[in-house]
C-alpha cells in the first residue's frame, strides 16, 4: 500500500548546517540527522554555499556570526541564487534586529542558541516542507506510470484488497474523497493512485501536510499571497489550490487545519472560488480534493473541534486504510519489496530475507505501520554487505520495550526465541559468544535456532 514513487520518498532531504564552532556543529548534526534527514556541514560561508552547488539542499541553518560573511547578508545571496533552499538563522546574541532583517532577507525563521533547542526539529521539518512544496508540479503523465497506479500497490490481503476496490469505484469522479488510517498507512500513496486512474492524470497532483504549517502560513501556501501583504511577501506567490488548477490538491492531516482556515476551504470546496492573501479580487480553480486524517474527524466534528460541515462535504466518500498490523502477510511482501528498492539505490545485492527475520517481522505490532517498515529495511540495507538479513541485523531499539511479544506472555517457546534473538542480536551474531552469553553449549544454540527457525 505503500510506494516508492518519487526520489524525495527513497531519500531524506539534505540539511545544510554553516557554523564555525565545532562542537554546536556536530550537536546540532546528530539532532538533525536522528530526525531522518541527511546533514552536511560547512565551517564557513565559502564552504557552505560550494556545497549548495553540489547538492540539492532543502534547508540551510546558518549563523549569523561567521568567520568570513555575515550570516543575515548571507541569507540574500542564497536566496537569491538558490530561489527554492529555505534558511534558518541561528545566532547567539538575540539580536532582534538581525533576525527582522534575515526574515525579511528571506529567512524562513530564525533560532536562539541555547534558548530555543526545542524549537530546532519543528522549524526544520516545517522548512523542508515548505522547501518540497516549492518545487513545481509536474504532470504525472512525464512520470513512471506503474509508480502511481493501483497494480504498483504491495499486498494482497483482504483488507488491502477491500481499499484498492473502494478507491478504484471513486477514482475517475470528481467526488472528494477522505482518506482515514493511522500514520504511516500509506495514504498519499492512495491519493496520487487515484489522480492517476481519475481524468486528471496528465494534470498536476500536488501535496501538502497542513500539521507542518502554522494557520498564517498554510493560509499562504493553499492561497498564495501578493506583495507587501505581511513581512516577508517580497513578490506574489501562487497557492498551492493554483498550482493544482485542473488537477488533485492532496490535504494529509486535515485535521490540524484550524477552524478559520476551514471555513475557507469550505468556501472553495462549494464554489471554487478563493482570495489570495492581501488580495480583494478572487480566484477561481478547478482542483480536485482528496484529504487525509489519522483522527477520528467525525467525533471531533461532533464535539466542535473540526467543522461539522466541512467533514460532511469532505466525506462525500470515505475509504478507511488498514494499519500494518491488520495486513498478514503483506508484510512480508512489503519487506521483500523494501529490501529489493533499497538495494537498488545503494548499488548492493539483494539479500535474502530469513524466515527468522520474517517471523520477527511478523510478530511486530508496527505502531509506525508502513512507513516504519520501510525505514527499518532501509537501514538493514545501509548496513548489509550481501549476506542474508537475520534477526541479529536488526538494530538494537528494535528489542526495546519487549515489543516483539507481548509481556504478559507465559509461552515458554516464545519467551526462548525472543530470548535468543536478543542474545545474538547482542553479540552482533556471532553464535559462539551469543551460546556463551546464554549459558547452553554452541549445539544447543544451533537445535534451538533450527526449532524456532531463527
């Protein structure tokens, strides 16, 4: 139910990090990176803008005080020479003044060292989105067709089956469609299979997370804005409703969406018809909605938190998608898929899955869903070398909490096979050391391991 259908989704975005003191530079890499980005690093200016020629980079997080420019002037250039890279300030010093004149550089936002750590992961996300939103949309029909279409869609079991029907009934209406499933279900993947089987195909399909966006700003981005009509409008914007005009216009967590903003979106949804930002004279798109939720919107509509409304004019058809856990043997198909996608991009064989590992796999309650799995192949590939994946290439957190079995749990076999995986998974797999660890003779191991197929 989920795929990988766009480099974005196959590799983290780059996050470029310009600070001449060393030790900040490295804390504030390994925050970043433990979010699931790729960080670079420049211990300068000059150096940081000939790694912006190299690479595609989302965000910058620069300083203000650097050795060889100023980081608020700095922000003008790469702005100016790199349109679509969004820059977060740091500085140390709480300078007001500096950090007007960076937003108004074109600074995304701008952080206080030391103050404002909790804000760092939040204004990065929220940054790299813009960034992604930034780039244009594309018609679908210069992309790969299977990439987007239902027969890509991994798994076979009845309540992947039971979706895939309900959403190829509604693809080529004009209805809207609500997507509801926990995180990670694989719901942008639906969106993007059903504007490809609507008529829209060859139109853009565009997308946004409305959680990763303040209600100004995401005002903004589904809107567009002209010039002068808040700090920062250098220039007029399209919305992202223009973008998608003809097309789809995906919503994922709709439910983030504030209540002014969703009365405006009603308005659209009945009439089509929208104000930009600062603007008297409105718009008119023909777009096509197809929204998400990982709530329960109906209750919340119910109770006032979410217009009641806008969810009966979003739920004209609602298809709820299956967690991971609710899918057999998917899984297993999921993680061969995973592993053959990942082995692609770094160049490696394919590895063997172990029954071992596909029992594990199995028995795990994937709290994260698809998205988890297809993180956790993803490292197994990093760290392979061509030989099969097992119970011990798995990482350590894996392990954490007991997740693999339930506590309560008095199935002695169980609690022996978690037992042994913990030990070989401990001892890097190396069974001699695991057997030693475990108090039983390196046979033992062996019998056991062929017996509860480890």
């Amino acid at each position: 139910m989920f795929l990988v259908s766009r480099d974005a989704q196959l590799m983290a975005e780059i996050i470029l990090i310009i600070e001449d003191e060393g030790k900040f530079r490295d804390l504030l890499s390994r925050i970043i990176e433990n979010e699931g980005f790729n960080v670079l690093k420049a211990p300068n200016a000059a150096a940081g803008l000939k790694l912006l020629a190299e690479n595609k980079v989302a965000v910058v997080i620069s300083d203000v005080k650097l050795p060889d420019a100023n980081g608020v002037e700095l922000v003008k250039k790469i702005k100016d020479q790199f349109e679509r890279v969004e820059v977060v300030v740091l500085t140390a010093f709480g300078s007001i003044k500096d950090c007007v004149k960076a937003v108004k550089n074109g600074a995304f936002d701008y952080i206080m060292k030391g103050d404002d750590n909790a804000r760092i992961v939040p204004i990065v996300k929220s940054a790299a989105e813009k960034a992604r939103l930034d780039i244009p949309a594309k018609p679908l029909k210069k992309q790969t067709p299977q990439e987007y279409s239902f027969d890509y869609i991994v798994g076979n079991s009845p309540a992947t089956q039971a979706a895939v029907a309900m959403a190829q009934q509604v693809a080529n209406t004009e209805t809207t469609v609500l997507l509801l499933g926990e995180t990670g279900t694989g719901k942008e993947v639906f969106a993007q299979a059903l504007h490809k089987a609507s008529a829209r195909y060859d139109k853009p399909f565009v997308a946004v997370n409305c959680s990763s966006f303040s209600g100004d700003l995401l005002k903004s981005e589904l809107f567009g804005h002209v010039a002068g009509s808040f700090t920062g409008a250098l220039k007029d914007k399209k919305g992202l409703f223009e973008e998608a005009d003809g097309g789809t216009l995906f919503l994922d967590e709709i439910g983030e969406m504030n209540l002014e903003l969703q009365a405006q979106l009603l308005r659209v949804l009945e009439n089509g018809v929208f104000n930009r930002v600062g603007e008297a004279r409105t718009t008119k798109v023909n777009t096509r909605i197809i929204a998400a939720t990982n709530r329960k919107l109906k209750s919340e509509a119910l109770s006032g938190k979410f217009r009641l409304d806008l969810y009966y004019r979003l739920a004209v058809y609602a298809i709820p998608l299956p967690p991971l856990r609710h899918r057999g043997d998917d899984i297993g198909a999921l993680a061969e898929f995973y592993s053959a996608t990942y082995a692609k991009v770094f160049n490696k064989p394919v590895p063997r899955i172990s029954p071992g590992l596909l029992k594990c796999l199995n028995e795990y309650p994937w709290p994260g869903n698809i998205r988890e799995l297809r993180n956790l192949m993803e490292r197994l590939l990093i760290t392979s070398h061509g030989e099969d994946l097992t119970v011990a290439s798995l990482p350590a957190d894996f392990f954490e909490d007991n997740v693999t079995g339930q506590d309560d749990s008095f199935d002695l076999n169980e609690l022996e096979t978690r037992h042994i995986r913990r030990a070989l998974h401990q001892t890097n797999g190396n069974k001699r050391e695991a057997a030693q660890l475990l108090g039983i003779s390196l046979s033992t191991l062996y019998r056991k391991m062929e017996e509860y197929h480890i």
